[in-house]
C-alpha cells in the first residue's frame, strides 16, 4: 500500500497535523489488516456443514410428528445456523471486493 503522503511531505508537517497523520495511518492499515483477515477465509463454513448434517441426522432418525416444540425448535436452530453462514460468507465477499477496489485505486493512481 502506498502512503498517503511523501517523506518531503510528512517532514513539513507541524507535530499535531504529524499525530492526525500517523493516527490516519494506523487506522487505515487496522482496516486493511481486518479486510485481509476476513478475505482470507470463512472457517464457519466447515462448522456450519458439520450442524446442518447433525441436525438433517436429527430430523431424519426421531419421530417428531408428535412434538410440535421439538419441531420448532430445531427450525429456529436450521434458520439461526443459515443466517450465522451468510453472515460470515457475506462478510468474506464484502471484503474481498473492497481490497479489490483499493488494488484497482492504487494501480490508477
């Protein structure tokens, strides 16, 4: 990643616009540091397969006609497990498409 600024440009900076600077830097390569951590991979999804064949093993071995709780639960547990999966997938596509835009950025520049 380039910096924002060139060395001649930073040395000419007073010491608070210096702090604003250096806190700027830091919270930018946090950021890139967060997106690169979450661009390289999902290690929900393996965990995320593991439950929903328990559960589909569940549903498939027990008789539940009879209970209508036990059917509700294991429905509100299949839909919190869906939505925990796209969050982390969603999560991983979001980041990976804004390293991608910051490449494309910097190559412009």
């Amino acid at each position: 990643m380039k910096p924002l600024l060139s060395k001649e440009e930073v040395e000419q900076l007073d010491e608070e616009q210096l702090e604003a600077y250096v806190n700027t830097v830091r919270s930018t390569e946090r950021e890139r540091r967060s997106l690169l951590k979450h661009a390289s991979g999902y290690h929900g999804r393996w965990l995320s397969g593991f439950v929903f064949l328990a559960v589909y093993v569940v549903i498939s071995l027990l008789d539940l006609a009879q209970s209508t709780w036990g059917n509700s639960i294991l429905c509100f547990v299949a839909f919190a497990l869906i939505q925990w999966h796209a969050t982390g997938i969603n999560r991983r596509i979001d980041s990976l498409s804004r390293l991608l835009r910051d490449e494309i950025l910097e190559i412009e520049r």
